[in-house]
C-alpha cells in the first residue's frame, strides 16, 4: 500500500505542476531564446531578425525592439532597466518596461575591446577588456573607473559574466569557472549548451538550453530542473518555463517542492524499491499522451504486475 500512495502522489503532483499555457506558436517557433520576469511576462528573442519582443501572460504584445547588430539581454528581473550588451557595436544599453530607451553606454572611445559586460546596478558596470586583458570596474553615471585587475585569460565560447561578493564568475558554452578578484581560480565545472547565469539572492543559477543548474560551493553545480525535450527553459521567482515543440509550458516552483518533499521520505525508506522509479518515469511519458483516467488505470495495472514479483 505504501508503494501505491507514493506513485499516486507522483502521478498526481506531476499532473498538477505542468501547464500549459495558451500561446500563439507562431511567436514561439523562431524564438531564439525566452525569459521570464516575475510580473508573468515573457520576453522572446529572435536572432533571425535580432529582435525582442515582450509580451503578456496571454500572449498579448506590449512592446518591441529591433537591433541592427546581436545583443546580449542580461536580464529582465528588473523588468524597469534592462540591460543589453553587443560585443559587435561595443555598448550597453537600457531600456524601460516598455522597451524605451534609457540610456547607452559606448565603450569604444574609453576602452579596448570588451569582451563582456555585466551591469551590478543602475550605476555600475563589470567589463572583461580582451585587449588590456583586465577586469574594469566602471561607474558608467559619471564615466569614471573605479577598479582595475590583471585578469589574464582568453575563454573560447564566452556566454556570460558576473561579478558577485568579490567572487567573478564565466560562463562558456562548455563550462563555467569561479575566481577571486585577484584572478585566483575557485571553481570550475563542466557545463553543456551554457547560456546565461541568474542571480537569485546568494545563489548563482546557471540556465542552459533545456535545464537549469544552481552553484553551491559544497556541492558545486546542483540540477534543480531539467527537460531534455525542451528547446528553451527560464525561471522566475515562482515558476519555471520552457517551450518544448513550439509550445509553453509552466512548471509551479512550489508544486515542485512540495512533490520533492513528499517523495524523498519514501526513497530513504526503501532504497530498494528500484521499480518505483521505471513507473514513476513511465507515468510521465504518458500524462502528456493521454487522459488522466487511462494513465491511472495503466499505473494501477503496472503496480499488480510488480507486487506478483514480491517487491
């Protein structure tokens, strides 16, 4: 009976996590990459014309950028300053919630050739000059450098950079590194299809193409969510997201913990229940196939054809 509560506990905290949120695929299918602020708003990125687009939770558009270069969106957990960064133009831009311009900040008068930017508030900014091969510290409000440091270091496939608690952090497509301010090197993990990081309180995030990693220095990079389906996954505070098959999908965080929670009691119980975890995944595969009756009969059936086994 055990075994049975647990799987219906799965199956039905499964069912109620995802959502499937009623979206034109039109403007999913291009999409070279989403995010997600914490109002329910997405933001969809298309490399095919370099353009931005953000829309509502229903899919209704509220504003729209066109670039005549690549930009790099840092973020949008803001959604009242986003930052942009083009390594092809060297600049920075911010633009409003409505996707107006705030200000630009041009680096090719003042430095060599910066790499990346990242933007630590509405003043300061954090660049990697890749012909001075040093880390600047600059205050962009009033255009003066606070810091320098020798960082001596080329990184093929740069994807992203942050800068938190005197700790500097590179994300590449293969791996993401950890240094000191003195260029001291921390931490270093592989890494598959990096993208950007996100920085949640003391936690650094690292989203990939279809999961989402969480940097702790105990334990080095933990997964807390991951799709091998989806073609792009993001979070907010609430909720994951990610298109899979030109569709969005919403995943509730706390939905999430909750089936985490009830689950693990079990698992350490019982680590010799091995099959649980074949029907658990079986269970999954089939909730988005067919109906919830077919699939609960399916897993009744499948837990009598493994208790005639005596586990």
């Amino acid at each position: 009976m055990k075994l049975l509560n647990l799987l219906l506990i799965l199956f039905f905290c499964s069912l109620s996590a995802q959502k499937s949120i009623p979206f034109d695929t039109l403007k999913l299918k291009e999409a070279k990459d989403m995010l997600a602020d914490d109002y329910g708003n997405l933001y969809i990125y298309k490399n095919k014309d370099f353009s931005f687009t953000k829309y509502d939770s229903l899919g209704k558009q509220l504003g729209k950028m066109m670039f005549t270069v690549p930009f790099k969106v840092q973020s949008v957990q803001n959604p009242l300053s986003i930052a942009f960064f083009s390594e092809n133009a060297q600049e920075m831009k911010f633009v409003d919630q409505n996707l107006n311009d705030i200000q630009k900040v041009d680096f090719k008068q003042k430095f060599g050739f910066i790499r990346m930017a990242y933007a630590e508030d509405l003043q300061q900014l954090w660049l990697l000059d890749d012909s001075m091969k040093r880390l600047i510290q600059y205050n962009f409000r009033n255009e003066t450098t606070i810091n320098s440091y020798p960082f001596d270091a080329s990184f093929d496939d740069l994807m992203d950079l942050l800068v938190f608690e005197n700790k500097v952090y590179i994300l590449t497509r293969k791996n993401i590194r950890v240094y000191s301010l003195k260029f001291e090197k921390i931490f270093e993990a592989p890494i598959e299809n990096g993208k950007r990081f996100r920085r949640e309180n003391e936690f650094i995030l690292v989203i990939t193409n279809n999961s989402i990693l969480k940097y702790v220095p105990e334990k080095g990079m933990v997964k807390i969510f991951e799709d091998p389906d989806a073609q792009i996954v993001d979070k907010n505070t609430l909720s994951y997201f990610e298109i899979k098959a030109n569709n969005l999908y919403l995943y509730n965080l706390e939905k999430s913990k909750e089936t985490k929670l009830q689950t693990e009691p079990e698992q350490k119980q019982k680590t010799t229940e091995k099959p649980v975890d074949i029907i658990e995944e079986k269970s999954k595969e089939g909730s988005s196939e067919q109906p919830a009756g077919e699939n609960l009969q399916k897993l009744i059936n499948e837990i009598s054809e493994v208790q005639k086994f005596g586990i």
